[in-house]
C-alpha cells in the first residue's frame, strides 16, 4: 500500500511505528502553547498514551459542522463545568484553521479509530474533512483564517501558520495513505484529489517574483485580488520566511513533482539564500518580569552584531526590495528591531533560524533523489 512519506511539514503528526504506540501529540504543539500562554501550565494532562481521553476530547470540542476552534489543549483534564461549556458550543458552525488547527484533529482522530476501532473517531474525522472541503476558497483553491471571520484578515488565502500547506498535507495523505484513512470512500477520496489540485494550483499562482524570478510566498492573499495582503496589525504585507518554508516543504512532499513544482522550489531556496542576513544574532537576556495580556515575559531581546553568528533570517521581507519588515502592534514599520515595544520583541519571533535545516540538508537530499529519479 501506498503512504506519502512524512517528509512535509514538521508539525505533521505521524501513525504511530507500533499498534500499541500512542499518535503524537506534537501537531497541537502551537494551539498548547497558545493556550499555556493564556492560562498557565498549572493544570492536569492526560499522558500521552490516554489516546482515547485525549481522542474524548477533540470529540467535545468539535464543532456541528466539523470545525474546531484554535488554541485548545485536548490532553487538558476537564471538570464538569468545563464539559458542560464545551457541550453547550457544539451547535455552533465554524472554526480555525489557525496555528496548525483542524486537519491536526483529522489525522489525530483517525489515528484514534485505527488504534481503537471506535467509529466514533472515524466519524469525527470525517466531519472534519467534509469541514475542510467546504471551506476551500473558489478563487484560488486555498483555505481562509478562521470561519466565520471575526477579524478583516480571516477571509484571506491564508499561508501563515502553514494554513494552506498544511490542509494540503493532510489531504494528500488522505488520498495516498490507505493505513490511516483506509476508511475515506472513494466518492470523498475523489473530491479530495481535485482540492488537492486546485490548492497545488494556488500555492504556484500565488508565488511572488523578484525582478521576474521566482522567489518566496506572502502570509496571506486577498481573496479576490490575490494580491499580499495585511494580517494582524503588525503583520505588513510582506514576503514571509517562515511561511515560504512551510510551503516549500510541501512542495517538496509531491511525488514526482512536475517542472512547475521543480522549479517553485528551486526560486525559492535561491531567495532563502539570499535574503540570509550574516553577521547577527537574537540575545536573549534577563528582565524585570512583566505581564502582557497574551504572554509573560522575564526576559528580553536584542539585535547583535555578531561575525562567528551563523545565517539569521527575519521573518517578513519587503515587496520591492526585499529590506526586512519590522512592525509595532499598532501596524506602524520601524526600521530598527530595538524600536519594537518589548511585548512584540518577546510574543513573536521577528528572527528565526527557520530555513536553515532546509538549506542544509532538505533540499539537497530532495535534489539528490529528484536526480536519481526518487520521490521527494
């Protein structure tokens, strides 16, 4: 049987090696963060091997129409009044696809159901596929932010958070991997294959060149115009890195990838390269604690000089000429990383190291077995 390797994305949750292995939790890995954040990490988990506590709970918070909403821990313990709060939402439609939400339901649940034999899960799963169809965007082929919007940025074709390029991965494994979704129909393995081509479609329509050379990908596209688009205040259109990783990894997931894949991956490796910024480094010191209505913070950030520092990238990239984008929270470019507010410089990672084991290892393997006529 055929299984798409889990090359993709590295918050792709993987079948377990074992029957008796529990389903990673890994791919919830933001939404706990982001609910640690919020409420603190005093509170009781089921260990990961209670996979059907934790399956229990991805059933609670599902939404009538398949959907969940973002930034839930589905290990945390509920008491009752919890439950009771879940249950009463379950009639409302909607959900987000926000730091890697849904489709990490969707494989988790049906990891559950093989485990188990539940069908409860299965069923689950299922509802969360026909979600994630429903809500793929006509004009492009991509999928939004969150449904329904609440924000001017959830309509768009969304990128960030490896919205779209995720959903993907998750489809493509439905239709290739017959150990996990054995249980997919052939009329809904059908509908499946034809998002997944409409969405490769759009991750190629959407690739922004510089100077007409292919280059890396924007957070998110208006839908109708399909041109970069703002996300949160201090989310500029730009050119964004760690995005452009996402995608580019899977792209690179795609067997037997066609020229015009070939070639978007290549455009994009080679603007990595050259956006690299050399010779600087984020440190992190020690500062007066201080609470901030999403986050705490007993340390700060710094911008370095630093000629032994390894390549740096910033995550967001000018349109035009490719200088870095920085923002305060009110939407407002500055130019230095020191003029960011310290509750932007420690709630969100303006730096990162996010192409680096790609450059380095990923794409050079995935050459190396493109010219030896392999699969990605």
């Amino acid at each position: 049987m055929m299984r798409l390797a889990l090359f993709a994305l590295g918050v792709v949750l993987a079948m377990p090696a074992a029957a008796q292995d529990p389903p990673s939790l890994d791919g919830f890995a933001d939404g706990i963060q982001h609910w640690q954040n919020r409420h603190g990490r005093d509170y009781a988990r089921y260990p990961p091997d209670q996979v059907g506590r934790i399956a229990d709970n991805l059933l609670l918070y599902q939404r009538r129409d398949g959907g969940w909403i973002e930034n839930q821990d589905p290990a945390r313990i509920l008491d009752d009044v919890e439950r009771a709060a879940f249950a009463g939402q379950r009639d409302r439609n909607g959900g987000s696809f926000d730091n890697r939400n849904i489709y990490t339901q969707v494989e988790y649940l049906a990891a559950a159901f093989a485990r188990s034999g539940d069908a409860r899960y299965r069923d689950a799963s299922l509802r969360g596929i026909d979600f994630i169809l429903a809500q793929q965007l006509p004009s492009c082929g991509g999928w939004p932010h969150t449904v329904p919007a609440t924000q001017s940025y959830h309509p768009h074709i969304t990128i960030a958070d490896d919205v779209t390029a995720g959903v993907l991965g998750t489809l493509r494994r439905v239709i290739m991997d017959e150990v996990l979704f054995g249980f997919v129909g052939a009329d809904l393995r059908e509908k499946v294959s034809a998002a997944v081509a409409r969405g490769d479609a759009c991750l190629l329509r959407l690739q922004l060149r510089r100077d007409g050379v292919l280059a890396g990908w924007a957070g998110q596209y208006d839908r109708d115009s399909l041109q970069p688009a703002q996300g949160r205040s201090f989310e500029l259109p730009a050119l964004a890195v760690q995005e452009s990783v996402g995608v580019v990894r899977y792209l690179m997931s795609i067997p037997q990838p066609p020229p015009e894949v070939v070639a978007a991956i290549d455009g994009a490796v080679v603007w990595l390269h050259r956006i690299a910024l050399a010779g600087q480094r984020i440190e992190t010191f020690a500062a007066t604690p201080e609470r901030f209505q999403y986050h705490s913070a007993s340390t700060d950030r710094r911008l370095v000089r630093d000629a032994s520092a390894p390549p740096l990238w910033a995550r967001f990239y000018d349109l035009q000429d490719d200088s870095v984008v920085l923002a305060t929270r009110e939407g407002v470019r500055v130019r230095d990383y020191a003029q960011i507010p310290r509750e932007r410089r420690t709630g969100y990672e303006w730096y990162g190291y996010w192409p680096q084991s790609l450059l380095d290892r990923d794409y050079p393997r995935w050459k190396r077995q493109q010219a030896a006529g392999g699969e990605g």
